[in-house]
C-alpha cells in the first residue's frame, strides 16, 4: 500500500475518534451513600442516627487510608491535615512596613498581621520581604492551629504557589478581597485598632523607632487579654482558646519601664563588670521560661534578653510615667 494511502487511512482513524471524543458526553460521578450501619461496632452500637450525625459533626480526611490484613509503617498520619490542631475560625492576613529595620532582628522591615474572624486574637510576625510571607503562615498554623479560611487582599505573595500549596496540604480555604477594595478584608479593621495603640504607645513613652516590632507584639498581647463587648466581655484569648487566661503579667511593669536584671555572664570573683544590667522591658516572653517571664532590650548591647526576675529601676522616668497613669 503506498504511503499516502497509509497516511490518509490514519488520519481518517484520528479524526473518527476525535469526533467519537467529542460527541461522549462527559462521565458524571456521584458521591457513593456511606452504609453508616457497618460503623455501629466503632460506635458501641448507638443507633444509625447518632452514627450519620456524628459523620456530619466531624471530618474523614483519612477515609482513604489502605488498611487490611498487610501491616503499614506510619510514622506521621498519612494527610498532614491530620498532624495539626484545627482552629475552628477564619484567619485574617494584611501587611504592615516600618520607615527603619527592626531592633535585634535580621533586618525586619515589615510585619505580617493576622486576626482570628471570631475571636479577634491578633498576631503579628516580622519579614524583611514580602516573599516570606508563607514563613509567617505557617508560623501563626504552628502556634494558633490552622485556620478554617484565609482571608486577604488581591497582593500576589498572598497567593503565590506555595501558599496554596500550605492550603491545599493542611485543607485551608482561602477568600480574597475585591481588587482594588481592600476594606473587604477584616483584618483592615482590627489593625485600625492595632494601629491606634501602637502610635499612642510609642509617643506617650518616646520609643526608640526602632523598637516598633517590640512595641507591636506588646499591643498585640495586650489586646488578646483585654475583653471586648461584642465577644460577651470576654478576651480574644480566651473565645480562641476555650481557657480563661490569666493577666498578672500585664500588672507588673510597662512596656518601656527601665529595669535591672541578672547579667548572667561574666559573673567570677573580680569581674569588673556587675551583676547586674539596666535595660528596658519591651514585652512578654511567652515562649520562654514559666508564664512570668519578660523581654528586656539591655542598654549596653540592644539585645533583646529573656529574664523572669526583673526589678523596677528608682528613677525619675519611671516615677513620672507612675503619677502620669495615675491622673
């Protein structure tokens, strides 16, 4: 057969399946019902009804593990959505950025705000780019849980491939504001609010401006354990946490308060240096040491330090600031 024949016949093949192809209407598939009678045994028998409401209270995003008479290694759960504590609210984000770099950091120039929809808890995690953006993501999902939904404006590091690659893993939704309508996003709102604080506090106290990630994360703190009206009176901390939090570490000192603490280095017999260092308290270390323990930016070397023992310097400064806040 010559090769134009052989030619013509194959193209006649691919064109009669291409319109077979085309005119296959689409294949539907519907959700298979779930046969709640064959879990009674893991339910202790309760009736069929508990059973499918409690389906529908829960979530199943392991059904598909193999399982059987074959013995499966499972060093972590197969759906990494399963590793991580669920936080049973919206998260959310927007950006902040800072005229200088951040004290004792690596060069921050901006902070990442997120802000529970329900609960109002805020958190706040300094960056040095935009681009580090899925870092702070995935720091505020390690210390808070992840969140039922992110919420956040049209900025394209908010929804770049590795945030939706952190979304889909941990089963994230994700919701957008408007384009060019960012008063659509709710953290817009609480960061007002944020704001507000951070400026008075910075200007009633004269802080260094390059102390205003420290003085963030103290407004932050400060307003997670401060209870609002529209929450019922309660605190953001405590409607996102379902624990009633204590706030003895708010009454001690105030931010800014020049303080003494243990140096903890250079302390033999004969140091010409003392035992102790001045410095100023900048926040709260919750991370560190028992629930008492505070951040403390010393004067010598503007490192930030973590101390639980700390003692109110008798200065004039501090005597002022007590008389003002006692007006």
């Amino acid at each position: 057969m010559p090769d134009d024949e052989v030619e013509t016949v194959e193209e006649e093949e691919n064109e009669t399946k291409e319109d077979i192809e085309a005119n296959t209407p689409p294949v539907e598939t519907k959700p298979k019902p779930i046969d709640y009678s064959k879990y009674r045994r893991q339910f202790l028998h309760v009736p069929i009804e508990k059973i499918k409401r409690t389906f529908a209270a829960t979530t199943q995003n392991a059904a598909l593990v193999v399982y059987g008479p074959k013995a499966n290694q499972t060093l972590k759960s197969p759906n990494p959505a399963l590793n991580i504590r669920r936080r049973k609210e919206a998260v959310a984000t927007d950006s902040t950025f800072a005229d200088v770099p951040a004290v004792d950091t690596p060069g921050f120039t901006g902070a990442q705000i997120f802000v529970g929809r329900s609960s109002l808890l805020t958190d706040c995690y300094g960056f040095c780019s935009v681009s580090e953006f899925p870092n702070t993501l995935l720091d505020n999902i390690r210390e808070r849980g992840a969140m039922d939904t992110l919420i956040s404006d049209h900025a394209n590091y908010e929804m770049s491939a590795r945030v939706k690659d952190i979304l889909r893993s941990l089963m994230i939704g994700h919701w957008k504001s408007e384009p060019y309508y960012q008063h659509q996003n709710f953290a817009e709102h609480r960061w007002g609010h944020v704001k507000s604080n951070l400026e008075w506090l910075m200007a009633f106290l004269d802080v260094d401006p390059d102390c205003w990630l420290l003085a963030l994360n103290y407004v932050c703190s400060v307003m997670n354990l401060t209870a609002e009206k529209i929450l019922g009176w309660c605190t953001p901390q405590e409607v996102a946490t379902g624990e009633t939090p204590d706030i003895c570490i708010l009454l001690y000192f105030m931010f800014w308060d020049i303080v003494y603490c243990a140096r903890h280095a250079n302390k033999q017999p004969g140091s010409q240096k003392g035992q102790e260092i001045q410095g100023r308290m900048v926040g709260f270390a919750w991370d560190v040491g028992h629930k008492l323990t505070f951040l403390v930016i010393t004067d010598d070397t503007r490192k930030v330090i973590k101390r639980s023992v700390l003692r109110l310097a008798n200065c004039p400064e501090n005597e002022m600031r007590l008389d003002e806040n006692n007006l």
